[in-house]
C-alpha cells in the first residue's frame, strides 16, 4: 500500500506519459521475475515436498515478492488518474 502512495505521488508530480509507461515496465519486468521463481521453485514439489512446506519455503524467499510488488506497480501505473491541471 505505500508504493502505491509513492507511486500516486511521483506520478502526480511528473508530466506526461512517459513516466507512468515507465513505471509499467518496471512493474512487468519485477512480475516476470518473481513468477519465474515461482515456477522455477515448483521443482521442489518433485522431490517430495508438499504444499504447505513449498509455500512455506516460498514464503521466506525475497525474490517470490517481486511478483507482488511488479503486480503493484502495475495496477498502480495504470489506475491512478491522470494528472489534470485546471485552468
């Protein structure tokens, strides 16, 4: 919830689109990340680890939240309403 203050912030003081386009592909690229790891940690299962000791593992690995901050930056890139200065 604060990166997306921080990212409604940033954005409201930044002109024009470029900024939010650039915050998208951050957002898209941490995603990629964090869901290759996931999917890469998946092997774990086929050496006999169950469910709940494979989301507890993943649990305590960093580069699992990339997904969730990269899906934040996203939603946050493209639901915050545009800076609109009134004349």
């Amino acid at each position: 919830m604060i990166a997306v203050n921080i990212l409604k912030i940033l954005t409201l003081k930044a002109e024009g689109m470029m900024f939010r386009v650039f915050i998208l592909l951050i957002g898209f690229g941490l995603a990629v990340s964090g869901g290759v790891s996931l999917i890469m940690y998946l092997n774990l299962l086929t050496t006999g680890m169950n469910y709940q000791e494979y989301f507890s593992f993943i649990s305590t690995r960093v580069e699992c939240y990339l997904l969730i901050v990269g899906m934040i930056f996203i939603a946050a890139s493209v639901y915050t309403p545009k800076n609109q200065k009134h004349q």
